[in-house]
C-alpha cells in the first residue's frame, strides 16, 4: 500500500473515532456503558450497530466502558446479568405430629373480696360485746360456709361500728370489743389467726345519717339499729 493511503486510512479511522467519541459518553447514573448524550436512558446506550451498520437492536452489542461490572448490567444489554425478583415462598405447612406452639398463660385471676355486714343486734345485745347465740349461727352461714369459695384466704378485716348514743370514747372501745369478740370466733372456726386484723370505729361511720330524730330512747334505739354493725370483709384467691 502507497504511502499515501496508508495515511488517509489513518487519517479515515481517526476520524472516525473522534466522532464516535464526541457521540458517546459515559452516563453519570450508570458509567458501566458509553451513552448518547439524547434519548431514554436504555435507548441512548451507544452499541455496536449505531456506527456504520443498520441492523436491528437484538443483533446490537452495547459498549462497556471501562467502569463496568456485572452490578451495572442492564436487561437490554446484557439480560442473562440482571437478577429478577424471586418468587415469595409460599407459607410452609406445618409437619405431621408438629407440637402446635405453646399459648400465652392466661391472667393470674385477681383477688376475690367478700364483704359481708352483720347486724349487731343478730351478734350482741344492746351496749354489750358477748357473742349472742343467734349470732353465732349468723357467723357460721354468712362467713365460715362460704370460706370454701376461696382457694386462699389472704385476709379478713373485722370492722365494729356503734350508733351516736354514749360519748366518742366510749362508743370506739365497744366498737374495738365487739370486732375483737369475732376475731376470736373466726379464729376458733379455723381461720388462721395472722389472717384476721379487726379495728373499730366507734360512731364515726353512721349508715342512718340524719334519719333518727325520736326523743323517746326506746324508738331512737330501735332506729339506730343499722348502725350498731360488724363488718366482715374476706379477700382471698378465688377458685
């Protein structure tokens, strides 16, 4: 080959590759693949048939630059590189015999409590703190009957009341002999004697309010009668 062809070849091939250069460029998004600087992202990939040829785009290499790596594959490059989303897997059954996991423990039951108010009348004769047969029998129906209901007895709270006849002082000592004088019962029934605090209150907690206005003693006693009380309240583990 003459000289000067040899030139003009280079010359040609030059060329050529100055423009295929100023054509193509590497994308700033995706620098795995020289890019025209128009068109769609995927479309404007520079390939092989873009310089000198006409044929269609699956018969089109796409140019890597130097910067490519299997992570920067596109599906119209290089289909076999990119990764599709697999299927979720479907739940899996439980095996045959599988133990069914273990529920939740249910709640510990709160704590019953049993209040019961005794009429001092069924318990006591009028001013006095002796446990009237009567009010034995009362004791047993309402209270000690019923302890079975409770898985365990926690504790039980005597509280003796008095109406407003007599001083303070003297009302809260009775109120204190008469709850004093059913521990002991209750005691004597079985339950355990560190389980029971008994109290009194005296005149302090009236359940009559202003109801009882007679003059005649006689009439005011029998009126103030629901005051004269023992309460009985159980609070235990119910069954």
């Amino acid at each position: 080959m003459k000289p000067r062809m040899i030139a003009m070849v280079l010359v040609f091939a030059g060329a050529a590759l100055t423009a295929m250069t100023s054509m193509a460029q590497a994308d700033p998004k995706n620098s795995g693949y020289a890019m025209f600087s128009y068109g769609s992202p995927e479309a404007n990939i520079w390939r092989s048939g873009h310089y000198g040829g006409k044929v269609g785009i699956e018969d089109t290499l796409c140019w890597r630059t130097g910067y490519w790596t299997p992570a920067m594959a596109v599906a119209g490059c290089d289909p076999d590189l990119v990764k599709t989303a697999a299927p979720a897997a479907p739940a899996t059954p439980a095996a045959p015999g599988a133990t069914p996991a273990t529920p939740a423990a249910p709640a510990a039951p709160a704590a019953a409590v049993r209040k019961i108010s005794l009429a001092s009348r069924a318990l006591f004769d009028f001013d006095k703190s002796v446990l009237k047969p009567e009010g034995r029998a009362a004791i047993d129906r309402e209270i000690i009957a019923k302890l079975p209901e409770l898985a365990k007895i926690e504790l039980v709270l005597v509280t003796g009341h008095t109406d407003r006849i007599g001083s303070a002082s003297y009302n809260q000592n009775l109120s204190e002999r008469r709850a004093e004088t059913i521990r002991a019962y209750l005691v004597s029934k079985g339950v355990p004697t560190d389980r029971i605090e008994s109290l009194g209150l005296g005149l302090r907690q009236p359940v009559t309010g202003n109801q009882c206005q007679q003059r005649n003693r006689a009439q005011l006693i029998a009126c103030l009668a629901p005051d004269r009380r023992v309460e009985v309240e159980v609070k235990g583990e119910a069954k």
